[in-house]
C-alpha cells in the first residue's frame, strides 16, 4: 500500500496527461504531492525527506513547466529525483562512512560487510542509470512515450531492479536455528 501511496502523484499524472494534456497534467501532479506531503504529515506527523525532496523538484520543475510553457522542465524532474538520491547515499558513504541502505534495512535482514557495501554501490548504479535513460526517453521519444515510460517503464524497472536484490539477498538470508529462536 505505501508504494502505491507514493505512485499517487505519478498515477494522477498520467491520467490526466492522457484525457487533458502535460500542463493539465503537471499542475495535478504538484498538487497530488501537496495533497500527499498533507496527508502523510496529518496520518503520521513526520513526512520523509524523499516526499520534501519530491515536493520541491516538483514545484520547481513543474512550475518551471507551466510558468513557461515548456515541457522540457517536467520532464527532467525524475532525472534529478534519481540523482539525488544517488547522490545523497553516494554522499553518506563518502563523507560520513554511513551506509544508508543499510540504515533503512538493518532492522529486517542481517548481512555481511560487503553485501552491503555491494547493495549501496547497485542503488547508487540504479539511480545514475535511471536519470540517464529518463532523459534518453524524454529527448529521443515522444512526449506520449515519456509519460508511458514515467509510469510503467519507471515503475516496471524498480520493480526487476528490487527483484533482483531480493534474489541477490536471499542468499545471504539464514533461517534461525530452533534453538537461536527461544524454541
């Protein structure tokens, strides 16, 4: 449920862009996030800083994009999304020897050192390649083409892409003995 939550915005997007249009499109798209940021603050009192950073790009890029009648700036916005996000965990392991992926998954799933450090390295591969072939999209397809692709391309790809590290991780996982259990 909380990954279709976050395709909210991205759902509405499409929707509207295929019955009205980019701008019409643009404009529901940064209000679903307000909605969304709105909704998560109300429900859960703290919002995440990757719906603040999808907030921001969307207001600046999408209202770049109604501003000036140009679709271009929509359509960078994913790019700069994926890469900041790289960037960011990338930055983490740099400056503060922090390994993020690890911070968010360390409390389900024990792994040696250097799967980690194998894991964090793929997601920061993922995010640089995802933003690259966004913009290949965005400039050497139609507009039509990009939005499909936003939605399912994006989305099909996250999907093989975390598939992929679950089958990379499962053979890392071990069952607890009976008696590690409490059995």
């Amino acid at each position: 449920m909380k990954f279709l939550f976050e395709l909210f915005p991205i759902i509405l997007f499409f929707a509207v862009y295929k019955l009205y249009g980019i701008y019409e499109a643009t404009a529901v798209a940064i209000a679903a996030t307000f909605l969304q940021i709105g909704w998560v603050r109300f429900k859960h009192g703290k919002v995440e800083p990757k719906l603040w950073a999808s907030l921001a790009l969307i207001v600046v890029f999408g209202g770049a994009t109604l501003l000036l009648h140009n679709e271009t700036f929509i359509k960078w916005k994913p790019s700069v999304l994926y890469w900041l996000f790289g960037a960011v965990i990338w930055g983490a392991a740099l400056a503060f020897k922090k390994n993020l992926i690890r911070v968010m998954m360390a409390k389900q799933i024990e792994l040696p050192e250097p799967v980690w450090g194998r894991l964090l390295y793929s997601w920061i591969a993922f995010f640089a390649l995802m933003g690259v072939l966004n913009l290949y999209v965005a400039y050497y397809f139609s507009t039509d083409a990009w939005v499909n692709f936003k939605l399912f391309g994006g989305v099909g790809l996250m999907l093989v892409f975390v598939f992929g590290q679950a089958l990379m991780l499962s053979r890392h996982i071990q069952e607890k003995k009976p008696d590690e259990a409490g059995n």
